[in-house]
C-alpha cells in the first residue's frame, strides 16, 4: 500500500532545509507519495507558538549559538551546505513561499524550485525576500522566473499559502517542517523537524510502506 505523506514547509527554515533533503533517503525502499504543501511559518508561530520569538532574545543567545552549532554539525552529517545564520535571517519569505504555492499543482517543478532555493538561501546567503533573487532561481532551473514571479502575487496564490498555513494549524502544526502521515484507517500521525525522519520511517513501514 502506497502511504501518503503531506510535507508542510517554509524556505526560511533551517532545519527544514536539513529534513528537505533528508526525508527521500530516510524513505528510501518503501512504498510512499509524498505531498510538498508550501506554508507560511511565521502565521503558525503567530497563532500557536510565539515561545519561538522568545527564544530569539538577547538574554537566550547562549542557548541559541548552541543550537546552530548542532544545526551545522546535522548539516554536515547529510552533506548540505549551511552557511547560516546570513545578514537576511530572519527571512519573511512571503515571496518565495507565494511562488512555491503558484507551483503546487506541479509537485516535481515545486521539489525543483524549493531545492534551489533551499540552496541559494542557507548555500549562498542569498535574500530571497527578494522577489528578483527568487526569480533568478527559477531562472536557473528553466523555468520563467518573471512569469512566476507575476503569477506568485495572484490572489489564488496569497489565498492557498494563507489556506495551507490554516490547516496546517488546524492539523496541529507548531513549526516548520511538519509531516502528516495517512494511515490506512483514515488517521494521520504528525512529525516535526529533521530529528523525527526515523520516526516518520518507523510510521511509513508499520503503514505498509
């Protein structure tokens, strides 16, 4: 039995980056589908986890230099760059995640564009708040990166990333990446971050993955 999987994300995230490129091998030899669902973590943070922005405070710097140090020590690990944190963290990421929506009808185009963004951002440090950075990487990948651009700031693009991050509240998302995993009796099993892939493998196998 095929097993489905939604993959909630947003490109600003840096442990979403390690989990982005990690889930396909974590997954490797069973039996599954999966669903890239572009969402927007700042609204879930604003709604049901604003501890996050408390956590970024001055007093709480210590704690967070340790956590980038484990985040790069992670990124070697699965061989991705992570030249992180840049002068453009934190990123709004708004625009990118509106394209990364104009493209969902279009999974393997989505998983193209999100891994070269994925790159340019923690890879190259490059700002994709910027509309014309993230029209150059659609560029680089053959696709029409103005068009895009222009089709990124319909309203049915801003009304999906706005729908997307809804429901990825209302399923219990409290950050990025969240992964929702579709049993056979009509349950679904959430995991969050990077650390969770054995987890989410474990959960795929006993699915019938």
């Amino acid at each position: 039995m095929t097993v489905q999987i939604d993959f909630f994300f947003d490109l600003s995230s840096p442990w979403t980056r390690l989990a982005y490129r990690n889930v396909r091998p974590a997954l490797s030899g069973l039996d599954y589908a999966i669903t890239w669902r572009p969402f927007l973590v700042g609204g879930v943070f604003n709604a049901v986890n604003q501890a996050v922005y408390e956590s970024r405070k001055p007093e709480n710097a210590a704690r967070l230099k340790r956590s980038f140090d484990w985040l790069k020590e992670w990124a070697e690990l699965a061989d991705v760059r992570m030249n992180f944190p840049s002068e453009y963290h934190p990123l709004k990421s708004i625009a990118p995640m509106r394209m990364c929506c104009a493209l969902e009808d279009d999974q393997e185009t989505l998983e193209r564009f999100a891994a070269a963004a994925f790159e340019a951002y923690f890879g190259d440090q490059r700002n994709l708040d910027d509309v014309a950075v993230c029209a150059a990487v659609a560029d680089q990948i053959g696709l029409d990166g103005a068009a895009l651009a222009e089709r990124a700031v319909e309203q049915p693009n801003k009304d999906r990333l706005r729908a997307n991050t809804e429901e990825a509240i209302e399923r219990g998302a409290f950050g990025s990446p969240t992964i929702f995993v579709k049993d056979g009796a009509g349950g679904e099993h959430m995991y969050f971050g990077n650390d969770q892939l054995p987890l989410l493998r474990q959960r795929v196998e006993n699915c019938g993955g």
